[in-house]
C-alpha cells in the first residue's frame, strides 16, 4: 500500500502525443491546451487489451502488463497477499525460462525489470532502449501466460517477503499508513494492506497461489501497454501471434463488500520506537469517476500542497507546530480518503491537531480566495505535465485510467472540470464531506509518551547543449527542447560536506534550505506563492560535493523563473527567525536517520572509512553541529561558496538560448565573479587496518555493509567500477542469485558508490534476519574475495554495459535530472557533454580492466564492515 499525496500524484492520466502540446494566447493570458488521447487501442479476440501510444522524442520504451486483480479480488484468501506474492514469483520461471535467465534477457538488451501492486491491480513493467521491445513483449507475454512459480523459488520467496513485512513494520509513515486505512475502513478491503497480514500469508501453499494465478491471470483480465519509440502495428501483431494459443477464459465475479458510512469520529493513538510523532487526519469521500473529485483535489492542494499553501503557512511556519504537513487527495476506483500528514513534536500534537481542524472550518465557512483556487488549478495542470516526462510515466497514466475509468481521454475530461470548479465548489465540498462524524485520526507516538501523557493527562527531438559564459565566470548551460511546455533550471555550486568540517557540519545543507526563506525585496511566503500560483515549484539541497537550487516553471512563465532563481541567489537575507525554524527541522532529520537501517549503516561505516576527513560527515550535520551554526555562519559561507567562478546555471527545456543568456545577462551579470572552489581538496589518509563497526537498534531486521575506498570522478577505473557496482546490483548479480536466490538470506542484497572530487567509497550491502547476521556476512564477504579474485565473467560484463548505458538513455529523457547532472560535470572539469562518452568508454572496459580494478580495491586494501542489528534480548532479535 502507498501513502498518495495529492490524487495527482495517483492518477494524472495524459495519454496525448506530447507533440500535439499548444500554447494559445487569450486575453493576452497563455492556456495550454490538450488534444484528445492519440493512443491506439486493439482488443484481441480472447479478450486481451493492448493500448500503444508511439512517442519517438527518445530512443527508448516502456513496455507494461496490467493485470486487473490486486489485494482487494483476493476472494476466500482476502488478506493473503496473493497478489502480491505473484507480483514476486511471476518472474522466478516459465515453462521455457528460468529466474536468472528471465533477468538477464533484458539486462543483455539494456532494461530494467520490475513490478507493484496495489488494491486494484498488478503491474509489470520493463524499461528499455528501444531495440529491447521485442524483447521484453515476449519476456513480459510469457510470464503472464506460462510462469511455473517453481516450489523451490515459492519456499524462498516466501522468506523474502517475511523480511519485506519486517522491514515495513519498522517504518513509521508505512506503520501509520496501515493504521490510518485499518481503523478508517471497517468492511471494504482497503482496511487490508496489500503485501497481506502475515498470520494468513504463512498458512498459504504454493498449491492456492497457483491456483489463484490461472483463474485471474487472463487474457480478458490483462491489458498490455506501451509507449515509446515504437511502431505500434509491429507491438499489435507480436501479441497477436503470441496469444493466438491463449483462448478467453471464464473470469469469476468478486464480491467487494461497500464501506458503510461512517457515523462517528474515529481515534487511534499507539506507540511506536521512534523520535517524533506520525500523526494523519482522513475523511471519506467518493471515488475518482464522481463529479465532486476535482474539486476535493483543488482543496488538498490549495490546504498541503507546496510552501504557500495554508497548512504549511500556518502550522509549521507561523506556530512552529510541525516538522512537516501536507494533504492527499486518494481517489481510487472506489470511495477514497481525503487526508492530512504531519510528522510533529509528541509534545504539540494536540496542539497541531487542533490547529489543522481550525483552518479546516475556516474553508468551511468562509471558503477560499480566488488567488488560491487559481494557483491550484495551475499545480493541477504542473502535475500532470510533470508526468509526460518519461515513457513509464506516461505508460501508468494510460494503465491508471484504462482500468478505473475505460476512459483514454479521462485527463482531458478531468482536467475541463478542474478548470470549471468555483469557489464555492470549495466551500461546499469542504462541508460536505470534512465533517466530524466523517473523521479518522491516528498517530505513531514515541514509546513511553502517550502513558505519560495519559499520567499527566509529432514528435520534436530536443537540440544541443548551448554553452554560454558571462563576463563574471558565470557557466549558462541551455537546452531546447519543445517536446512540452516546461522548463527545467537550476544552479550548482562547490561546496558540500568537502568544503565542511566537524564544527560546521550540516551548514551547507542549512544555507541551502534558509536560501529560500526570503530576500530583499520578497518574503518566503512570496516567494513559494510566486512560483506555486503559476503551478511551479523551487527546491534546494546540498551533497558531497555541491549545493543547488532547482526550480521548474511552465513555458509561458520563464521570465519569472529567472528572476526568482537569481533573487534567492543573489539576495538571501537569511532570517534569524527562518535559519531556527530549519535548524529544528534539520536536526529532526538527523533524528529520523536512525530509524533508517541503511543508512545508519552507510553512516558508521563512512565515519570508519573517512576517519578525520569531511567525507566521515553526514549531510544532514550533527545535532551539536547544526545548533551551533549561526546567522554569521551561514552568510559568511554564502558569501564564500556562492560566487560566479563557482557556479554552473541550467535552462533545459522550451527556451530559446539566445532569450536565456540575455535574461542571465541581465539577472546575474553582477554576481561576485569569486574562484572555483575545492581546487585543492585531499584525499582522505589511507585505512591502515580492516575495521569492524556495529550499531543496535530496536528494529525487526538486519543491515550488514562492507565498505572500501573508491575512486575520484576524474579516476581511470571509475568505469570499471561503474560496471562493478552493476554487475553487482541486478536480479541477475552473484550476489543476488547466492545470498538472496540460492540461501534464501537477505531481502535485498547489492552495490553501490560515491566518487567525488576526491576518492570515495564503494559498499556492498545487504538486508537480512538478525538471527541469520553471521551466516550471511561469512556468504557476502566470500562473494566478494571472489569478485576480487577473478573479476566478472564475459557474460556479465556485457549485461552491466548494456545496463549501466541504456539506464542513462532513460535517465535522460527528463529535462530536470539531464540538466542537473550535465551541469554538475560541467561544474566538476568534466565537461557538460560528458554524457556523450560514456557509451565510448564503458565499451571500451576489458575483462582484464575488471579484474585490474578488482584486485586493486577489493583485495589489496582493508574495508570497514559495518553492522546494524537489535540488541541482544529484544523481541527482534529472538524473532523466528
């Protein structure tokens, strides 16, 4: 089960040719307008549906099955799971294909395989360059009609997703989730989560999963998608000729009992190992199909979605009452939920709680304004665009819509009515259904609180990268790129934990953040209502080696991108008021960390690796650290970091380069030009001994990381280790296939690195049974002295190339993420067409490269073995 912000985040079905976009010019105001759906729609003659939608902007696809069963269609085994388990064993084995096989198939033409469910239904999807296609129809046909789910693999999963509903269980927004949907739902089986209940789960046999897979598994129960460059007859006559041996089959009705209404306030409030308080209001409303949905998603959006809206203007900013707010609209195919999160201080729940129900009373009765009801209908059309970026996206808007509306031109449909909701629309839905009797509320809290509270009381292919440099040393990077009407930029700038030490650790990150809480001439409230009432957004963060500000804007707002982005830049003043309210914020962040597992892990680990170094650091700072930062600090960095020689700018999307340089020209022109940054950063000493590093915490699960010094980014093996970190990550890895596959040890089990502007680390991980820590780590240590040893087989050399290059074909279909990065080479001395080697220079990686490099950073130099386990006694780690 997912937590859904705003129902645009579920279901923002554009199934358009992106080509088709216009912008019309009315009353000297620009609409964008939306042609009906141009997607191709063939039913089969056993029933199966296939919905193609050709879009040649990239050389790439995604190719998807959509079978309509999900948790909800479970039937005599309601809150088994089953649909669920298929969703991990459809792939472990068909009458012609093995697990590993099914994997490497489309790792070998550069894919990548995976799968969800939800209440409603299961989906498989594979992602590839576009001549994998083919491949992954056939991959994608065949287990849907001929998986065996093979005991063997059935007995080892099973084990897997015991460790998946361990790991769900020690997470405070998935606990509160389940919480808020068992104790708003009594009767429809949304009170059920989707992965199932685990007292039913063990009593199922592979025999009933089976058993469940033909009956719903269909041709008349499947539609297939896909989009991309694709030739749409050539998809159509492939599954012809696969399912002409697949007749229809009788498909047996399900009753899906209905939620009565609910008639009295509902509350509950339990404890939980965790820092800070989960809390989460909801109140039913109608499903997504229903006249009234628009209106209910423009009034969660105008309550919790963005920095200017009322929530979190009013809770967190002004009465300082939340760490973090927002609303949800969740509409599915049947009656949804409308709901408000919150993670806030156990101490001022009530208090938050009180306050949220006020504002909601005040919509109640005096409505809102005209300014708020317009900014979101703006954000309404910003999500949906936001979608179209990507093949998949596209895809599972096509598939969210098919199945709960029949409806290919449902967005368009949907998003007439958003633009002809009113303002007294909002004021009477609020009344309607956010009333008392309607309400649920529950809260995680931390152990001990609540008792003693309760004690106390056509397609258009996108051009070159234009590279602009102004007088200062200010670098201008601009793609154009007239596929939709959004623009994408940001800024990059070296800093980072490189540029950080013990005493000012997590000052990048918090200047980024205060960077956005006002200017000269604007407040932070100004700011956010600026660029939230055209349907933008303005973000920043900081890493390792850099900070950013990003912001997207539709194509009609580019002037006022501009000038907001070199506002903050140039103009941040920094309030004293603002730089407190982010230092609680951040140091809540610091706390919420070691309720992750992984990353307490890659934490301990870094500070053993990196001893004395400011890659030891943690990005978030420590809570000492971040309290000590002051006003002073934070401009004296800004003033230091924040320089013309020091910055990269990126405009990505539909400009005109020769507009963005002269507007840059004029915004950013008389920036301080400064000095590039970090020029002289060293690496950290060498580890002279291996190191053992260990951390207990209260959870029902595992974490074992070993990790070796790395490479810088300008390294001759960082590709070797690239293709390492690949071969080592995938469903078809050693790895994966021993510890997970074979022994049946970990949930999840992989690879991944840091290279910086110095040398980084490389880690291998894993998630396991506490009870099964030593057995695993003696299987992942002995997996990796033989990587050391004999480096990567041919065959997985050339699967990682074809996977570590058609991943950056997908990557790099969305503006933002191409830009962002393509910026940061440029910024670190690679170049902004740096993208364009890679092809070059992972083909160029040899088998004995691999094993050079291998040897190098595997076997000729200590690690540090990190472990994250329970405490000895607990619960957890007596857990069978």
């Amino acid at each position: 089960m997912r937590r859904f912000a705003p129902r645009l985040a579920l279901l923002p079905a554009i199934m358009f040719s992106t080509a088709n976009l216009t912008t019309a010019t009315i009353n000297d105001s620009s609409v964008i307008t939306f042609p009906p759906s141009s997607a191709q729609k063939w039913v089969l003659p056993n029933g199966l549906t296939l919905i193609v939608h050709e879009d040649h902007s990239a050389p790439v696809a995604s190719v998807q099955a959509w079978c309509a069963t999900g948790s909800m269609d479970e039937d005599d085994h309601l809150g088994a799971g089953l649909s669920h388990i298929l969703e991990h064993m459809l792939f472990k084995g068909t009458k012609t294909r093995s697990t590993n096989v099914i994997a490497q198939k489309i790792q070998d033409v550069g894919g990548y395989i995976n799968a969800y469910t939800s209440f409603d239904h299961t989906v498989f999807w594979i992602d590839v360059p576009k001549d994998g296609v083919t491949t992954a129809l056939d991959v994608l046909a065949d287990a849907m009609m001929n998986s065996t789910l093979p005991p063997e693999e059935y007995l080892k999963e099973q084990e897997v997703i015991r460790r998946e509903f361990a790991m769900g269980l020690d997470d405070p927004d998935r606990v509160t989730t389940l919480l808020l949907f068992a104790t708003a739902y009594q009767r429809h089986p949304y009170r059920l989560p989707v992965i199932g209940q685990i007292e039913v789960y063990n009593q199922l046999t592979q025999e009933q999963v089976m058993q469940y897979y033909k009956a719903r598994y269909v041709p008349n129960n499947l539609t297939f998608i896909v989009v991309g460059d694709v030739d749409a007859e050539k998809v159509h006559q492939q599954l012809i000729e696969f399912f002409k041996a697949y007749p229809e089959k009788s498909l047996k009705p399900v009753f899906i009992p209905e939620e009565p209404p609910q008639l009295g306030r509902r509350e509950v409030h339990q404890e939980f190992p965790t820092e800070l308080t989960h809390l989460a209001l909801a109140w039913h409303i109608p499903e997504v199909t229903h006249p009234d949905v628009p209106a209910l998603d423009l009034l969660s959006t105008i309550l919790g979605d963005g920095r200017s809206s009322r929530l979190y203007g009013r809770v967190r900013e002004e009465a300082g009452l939340a760490y973090s707010i927002s609303a949800f609209s969740y509409t599915p195919g049947d009656p949804g939920l409308f709901g408000i999160d919150a993670i806030v201080d156990p101490k001022k729940r009530e208090a938050a709680e009180q306050l949220v129900l006020h504002i909601i009373d005040e919509v109640k009765q005096a409505g809102v304004t005209a300014e708020e009801l317009m900014k979101a209908k703006k954000i309404s059309l910003s999500h949906h665009l936001g979608a179209l970026t990507t093949m998949r996206g596209q895809a599972s808007d096509i598939g969210s819509n098919w199945l709960l509306t029949r409806n290919l031109n449902f967005s368009r449909d949907y998003l007439d009515a958003v633009q002809q909701v009113t303002l007294d629309d909002i004021k009477r839905v609020a009344a309607k259904y956010l009333t008392n009797d309607n309400l649920t509320t529950v809260s995680l809290n931390p152990k001990g609180s609540l008792v003693a509270k309760a004690e106390g009381a056509k397609p258009i292919s996108a051009g070159e990268i234009h590279k602009f440099e102004l007088s200062n040393g200010l670098r201008i990077l601009v793609r154009e790129d007239a596929r939709l009407p959004l623009v994408a930029m940001g800024a990059v700038f070296r800093s980072g934990l490189l540029a950080e030490t013990a005493q000012t650790n997590g000052i990048t990150r918090l200047m980024a953040k205060v960077l956005l809480k006002g200017t000269k001439t604007r407040t932070a409230e100004q700011i956010a209502n600026q660029i939230e009432a055209v349907g933008g957004s303005i973000a920043s963060d900081a890493g390792n080696n850099s900070f950013s500000v990003s912001l997207d804007v539709m194509k009609p707002d580019l002037k006022l991108g501009v000038e907001l982005l070199s506002d903050v830049l140039l103009n941040a003043t920094m309030p004293e008021k603002a730089i407190a309210r982010e230092k609680e914020i951040q140091i809540a962040g610091i706390k919420q960390e070691e309720e992750q597992l992984t990353t307490v892990a890659r934490n301990i680990l870094r500070q053993a690796l990196f001893t004395q170094h400011p890659y030891a650091l943690r990005a978030n700072g420590s809570v000492e650290s971040v309290q000590r930062l002051t006003q002073k600090d934070l401009l004296e960095f800004r003033d230091r970091y924040l320089v013309a020689k020091n910055g990269v700018i990126f405009v990505f999307g539909n400009v005109k380069a020769a507009e963005v340089k002269q507007l840059f020209e004029q915004a950013l022109g008389g920036m301080k030009p400064g000095e590039l940054a970090l020029t002289d950063a060293h690496p950290a000493a060498p580890l002279s001994k291996t190191e053992t590093v260990e951390s207990r915490k209260e959870k029902a699960q595992g974490v074992i990381m070993v990790g070796y010094r790395g490479a810088d980014l300008f390294s001759p093996d960082r590709y070797a280790l690239e293709l390492i970190d690949e071969a080592s990550s995938d469903l078809g890895s050693r790895f994966f296939i021993r510890i997970r596959e074979q022994m049946g040890l970990a949930y999840y089990v992989g690879a991944s690195q840091m290279q910086g502007l110095v040398p980084g680390l490389f880690a291998f991980y894993l998630g396991t049974d506490p009870q099964k820590i030593e057995p695993v780590k003696t299987a992942l240590l002995d997996e990796i002295r033989k990587l050391a040893s004999d480096g990567l087989t041919n065959e997985e050399l050339t699967r990682a190339k074809k996977k570590l290059i058609g991943q950056q074909e997908i990557a790099n279909q969305s503006n933002d993420s191409f830009g962002y990065h393509c910026a940061l080479d440029e910024l670190y001395g690679l170049g902004f067409d740096y993208y364009k080697k890679l092809e070059h220079d992972v083909d160029a990686v040899t088998l004995e490269d691999i094993k050079r490099v291998a040897v190098k950073y595997f076997r000729d130099q200590p690690y540090v073995l990190a472990t994250v386990r329970p405490p000895d006694g607990s619960a957890a780690a007596k857990q069978k």
